[in-house]
C-alpha cells in the first residue's frame, strides 16, 4: 500500500537532481559530478521499469474489475428474480430486465417511477407499512403482494425488502420480488380439490351414516322378525299340542260316533227289516183282500197302485233308486217307479194328483240325475236297470 507513495516522493526527488543537472548554471551542477549523473540515470530506469510493472498491474486490475462487473451485471439482470432499488419515496432507481419482463414493460419505463404504479390500489396500505418497517437497519422484510403487468392484469409476488443506504445519507430498499402466480393457482386448486374431497368425504360419510341407519333398523327388524317368529313358533307348538290332543279326541270321538253309526245302521236295518216283514205279512195281504170286494175304479186304481208302491218299496229296485249317489227325491222315486210300471205321463198324474206338466218336470229331473240328458236312451229302459 506504501510502496507507489515512496515510489513518486523518490521519483519527484530525482526529477528535481536532473533538472539541476541539465541546467548550465546552477548550485547544483557544482556539485554533482559523472557519477552521480549516471546513477541518477540508472535509477531513473528502475523507477521507470517499476511504473511499468506498476502499469500493467493496474491494467491487469482493471480488466479482471470491468470482467467482476459485467458478470455481477449479468447476474444481476438475469437473476430468476426480480430486483429493484427504491429510495426512501418509492421511487425506483435501479431494476433488473426480471421484473421489467414480469411488469411487461422496458426497463427505462421502470426507472424514476413510483413503484406504487406497479402495486394493485388494495395493497398500497400494505406496501406503505412494509417500506416503513423495512427501512430500519438490520431488518428484512416478507409479504405477499400484488403487482399490475402494462396491461392492467395482476399477479402475485413474493417481496422481500432489506434497508440500503444511498449517498448522501438517504435511505432506500433492496426489493426482490418472486412471481407466485403458479404457486397461488396450485394452492387454490389443491384447496378446491381439498374442498371437494371434503364434500366427498361428507357426502360418503352421510351416506355410510345412513346405510349404517338403515343397517341398523334392518337389524331391529329383523331381530323384530325373530322375536315374532319365535312367539309365533312357540304359539304354534303350543296349538300343534293343542290340535294334537283335539286330534286326539277327535280320533275317540270319531271311534265313538263310528260305534254310534254302526249301531245306527244296525238299528235303522233291523228297523227296515221290521217295516219289511210288517208291510209283507200284514198289509199287502190287506190291501189283497180290499180288491176282492166292490170297489169303484178310481178306488180300485188306487188301491193297486198302493200295493205296487208298497211291492217297490219291499223290492230292491226302490231300494236302488233310493241310493244316495243319485240323489232322488221321494216324488221322483215314486214317478220312476211308475215308469217302470209302464204308466204314462198322463196316467201317472192321475195316480198321483199331479198335473202333466209337473209330471214333465219330474221326469226331466230324472233323466238328469240318471246321466241320460243329452242322450237318445228311453228313460223307462235305463230304469229296468234298477229292477
């Protein structure tokens, strides 16, 4: 640091000696003689050759200084960030070609502007207090804001503020400012996807809240459904005892009303069988001996239609006709027996009181419960089938 002082105070000393030297007239040429002129001479060039050193050193510095500033320039204005130096007002002295491309602007339209021109009005408050607090020594500064491109479209930014002092004594900001447009889109979308997957997950879990409702009151109806099943399967193992024992009496009942029946039979033939032999050995021989006396035809008539009813009556064609499977009334058994006898319509209706046309009817009915309706078979053959 000290040698180029030395070097031009010994420099100015031997200009001095030489001018003395050079003059024809003076103190100094008395003095000085060839030797001293010729290392006054040497010492010349040795102080020439170290300017020389000196200078290109100094080149050398100069270069390698030019090279530093146009690679802290490039640096500077090819940062991925914006930067910006702002004075104390607001005012923007410096910018970087980052934040002119992300204002869309030139970066001579930036310099000498307010830098509030370039904030969205919402966010001037904000930036107002940000400046005042990172104006204080030792501070920094973060907020997220909104900047406004040339034609009037916002964006959002990262700004990150510290103190910087100018000449003078003023006070500025060092700005660097991050485009976060991207980030901001990808946080409102992970939030709307967030959010749908909230509504998702809502939606599904009120629907498993109510499958889980339905569930459970399936369960409790079921379990209803069990609770009724087993009172009625124990209401029906009661009946099933209940019927048992019904069956039961029912089966000693039946073996009784059987024993009844069979009696009932037994009586109702050994009945008929008294009617029989009463009606044979008693009345017919009667009804006999009244034909044997004078008698008026219609008397006569009736009488013999008695006995032949009474003869049917004790035969097994009556008997027959009488089955219940054909399902003949007394009238039309007494209407049959009279066909067999070979009466015809109009003799029958005398001999029983009837008229013709109720004598029809009769016969129809027979024809009818016989099977013979629709057919061409005589009804008085199909009766010789009962004799």
């Amino acid at each position: 640091m000290n040698k180029p002082k030395t070097s031009s105070v010994k420099f100015e000393q031997l200009r001095i000696t030489a001018e003395e030297l050079l003059r024809d007239k003076g103190p100094a040429s008395s003095q000085v003689n060839g030797h001293d002129l010729a290392q006054l001479v040497h010492e010349l060039e040795v102080h020439q050759a170290e300017l020389e050193i000196q200078n290109e050193e100094l080149r050398l510095t100069q270069t390698k200084l030019e090279a530093t500033r146009d690679q802290y320039f490039d640096l500077y204005d090819q940062a991925p960030v914006g930067y910006l130096t702002i004075d104390e007002k607001g005012i923007i002295r410096r910018a970087n070609l980052t934040i002119a491309s992300m204002l869309s602007l030139p970066r001579a339209h930036l310099v000498g502007q307010s830098f509030y021109l370039f904030v969205s009005r919402e966010h001037h408050g904000t930036l107002l207090q940000h400046l005042k607090s990172g104006a204080k020594p030792g501070t920094k500064q973060n907020i997220e804001t909104k900047l406004l491109k040339k034609d009037g479209t916002e964006f959002h930014a990262q700004m990150e503020s510290s103190p910087l002092g100018f000449e003078g004594g003023a006070l500025g900001l060092r700005i660097v400012l991050v485009d976060i447009s991207r980030l901001k889109a990808a946080e409102s979308e992970l939030r709307r996807a967030n959010e749908r997957l909230e509504e998702e997950v809502r939606i599904r879990t009120s629907e498993l809240i109510e499958t889980n409702q339905a569930l459970r009151e399936e369960i409790k109806q079921r379990e209803q459904m069990v609770w009724e099943l087993s009172q009625h399967k124990t209401e029906l193992e009661s009946k099933k005892t209940e019927l048992e024992l019904k069956a039961k009496e029912l089966e000693q009942s039946s073996i009784a009303v059987g024993v009844l029946l069979h009696r009932s039979e037994e009586n109702r033939e050994s009945m008929e069988s008294n009617i029989l032999q009463q009606v044979d050995k008693l009345l017919l021989p009667f009804l006999t001996n009244v034909l044997t006396t004078s008698l008026e035809p219609v008397q006569r008539q009736g009488i013999e239609a008695a006995i032949y009813h009474l003869e049917q009556i004790t035969s097994s064609f009556a008997q027959k006709l009488s089955a219940p499977n054909l399902g003949l009334t007394t009238r039309e058994i007494q209407v049959a027996s009279l066909i067999n006898r070979g009466q015809s319509s109009k003799e029958i209706a005398e001999t029983l009181n009837l008229s013709p046309d109720t004598v029809s009817f009769h016969r129809r009915n027979i024809r009818q419960k016989l099977g013979i309706t629709d057919t061409d078979t005589s009804l008085a053959k199909r009766l010789r089938e009962f004799a």
